[in-house]
C-alpha cells in the first residue's frame, strides 16, 4: 500500500480532530469537576472559602499541542511531497 497525499491529509484532519475534541473534552471536565466542588462546598457549610472552578489550559494536556504540531507537520510534507 502506497501512503498518498490523501492518505496525509486525512491522517492530518484525524489528528487535529482529535487534538480538538481533546481541548473541549478536558474543558468541560474541568468546568463540572470544578462546579461540583463548589456545589459541595454549598452544600456542605459555609466556611468563608469559595472555590473557583479553574478551566484546563491548552498546555495542561501533552497530547493536545503534540497532535497538533504532527497534525500540521503532516500536513506541511504531504503540500512539499505534492509538488
């Protein structure tokens, strides 16, 4: 089996959608891990300290920017190897 150009670019959307999907997975984790412990603290007591749900970064996860960059690095050799 030959790896052709199409083979590159859909190997290259298959990475950049799953970096993608991987930032929005992890943020709306973060976002009702975060919520949770603040609706515990409401119902648990007040004792004076609010926790505040903290969203995940870009750079929190390893895989994201590391699927990102083989996403475009593929894409860029798959342009170079067309020509």
């Amino acid at each position: 089996m030959v790896f052709t150009y199409e083979h590159e670019i859909c190997t290259w959307i298959c990475f950049y959608l799953i970096s993608w999907n991987d930032v929005h997975v992890e943020r709306a984790a973060s976002q009702i891990a975060g919520y949770l412990e603040l609706s515990g603290f409401l119902a648990g007591g007040k004792t004076g300290n609010v926790p505040i749900p903290k969203t995940a970064g870009f750079f929190d996860n390893l895989f994201i920017p590391l699927f990102l960059i083989i996403g475009i690095v593929l894409l860029i050799l798959g342009r170079y190897k067309r020509k």
